[in-house]
C-alpha cells in the first residue's frame, strides 16, 4: 500500500474534532478537486509502500484509540480492508474520510465521514478536461452514499464555497431518498488559510442556523496552519 503520511495530531473537522488521533493517508486518488488541499496524495501522488504490519507498527507508535484513514482516496488504496480490519481488532476507533465514490463492501469502521464534492469542486475544463469529465461522472454517486449510511455511523461534510453551494446540497440530500438529520449534515467553508475560513464563516454559520445544518470549522488550519503532518 502507498502510504503519503503517518502523524499523530488533533482531529480537525466533523463530529470527533479536537480528538487526538493518529492519521494514516494513503496516497492515489480517483477525483481531482480543484481546491484539493492535499495534492501530494491525490494531483501527483507520492509515499512509499508500506505492509499492513509497518502501518500498524508505526500507529501503535502513539497513545491514541482514535485512527483516521484518509488521503487521497482511502476507498481505493489495495489493501485498505485489512487495515481497517486489523486496527479495529487491536481495539482502535477507525474513522475512514471518503468522497464516497466507492462502495464499503464490508469494510470495518467506527465513523464514515462522507464527502461528496459538490460542482464547485471540479477541475478547469481547458487545463484538465479528462480528468473533468472522469470528476464530473464520479463525483455524486446516491447509491453509494446510501450504500455508507446503511452500513453504520456516519456523517455527511460537504466543503461550502459560495452560499449558492446550499441549494445543491438540498437537492443531493433528496436524491437520498431518505430521512437525512439535519445534524448528521456537516457544512465546511472552502480554505486553506485562516483568513479564507473567517470571510465565508460569518454567512455559512448564518445559512446552517436557518437551515439545521451544523457548522464545521477546519480546526487543525486554526492550530497549525496548512501544513503537512497536521
């Protein structure tokens, strides 16, 4: 399996922020957002190959219960099951971060954090078109998104870039099909910088109180930064 990074750090979006966690990023990815904040793990993917054994060694390495599977894309990483498998028999809350464009198939975790890319994610048409029109075809996929919340816990993120962004996330949601909480739908303002995060804060938390939603920071960008291994 390729694997991009391993680091110990604070959870920084969705239900479980602020919980210490230890991150495995695979690397290799079958979207390509245009505002992808990890493009070493998914534009040009690079890492290097590590067995099951080696990952696991390296996350018992650190104090935390909490291990986030992420990239990239996880989903399409050879062997991503028998990690997740393995971590949660050694007893760890495995929380997988996908786009949900690939089926779990069985695979264990404690939390889904589902990412489905809205429009305003895809890739320049002039400079990219393959790849547009392979993001484009993949992106939104209902079945497989229903396919995740039948299986366990989950939580639905979506990265907001304009407050347009909220009426295709209405129309996403009824295409579900089913009865979605609206406390289980975690909206992120688009950013990688503190100052992208606070000028999209003020309307985003505004639109999630009119419309149940929940509002979610990017925590680790307050902490850290946009740096690696954070």
């Amino acid at each position: 399996m390729l694997i991009s990074e391993i680091f110990y750090s604070i959870q920084g979006e969705g239900e479980l922020t602020g919980v210490p966690s230890v991150f495995v990023r695979t690397s290799g990815c079958n979207l390509r957002c245009t505002w992808c904040d990890t493009p070493y793990a998914s534009w040009r993917p690079e890492g290097r190959p590590m067995t099951i054994e080696g990952i696991v060694g390296e996350v018992t390495r650190h104090p935390a219960q909490h291990v986030v599977l992420t990239g990239g894309e996880p989903m399409v990483a050879p062997g991503i099951a028998d990690l997740a498998a393995e971590l949660g028999r050694l007893g760890r809350h495995v929380t997988i971060e996908t786009a949900a464009t690939v089926a779990p198939g069985g695979i264990a975790c404690d939390l889904a954090s589902l990412s489905p890319k809205l429009l305003n994610s895809a890739p320049d048409p002039l400079q990219h078109s393959a790849w547009r029109r392979k993001h484009e075809s993949l992106r939104w996929q209902p079945e497989v998104v229903r396919a995740w919340m039948d299986a366990g816990a989950w939580q639905l993120k979506f990265v907001v870039a304009r407050p347009e962004d909220v009426e295709e996330i209405e129309g996403m949601l009824a295409q579900l099909r089913c009865d979605v909480p609206r406390h289980k739908v975690l909206l992120m303002p688009e950013g990688t910088t503190i100052e992208a995060l606070r000028s999209r804060a003020p309307w985003l938390g505004e639109l999630c109180k009119q419309r149940g939603f929940r509002y979610a920071h990017r925590l680790q960008i307050e902490l850290y930064g946009n740096i690696r291994g954070t």
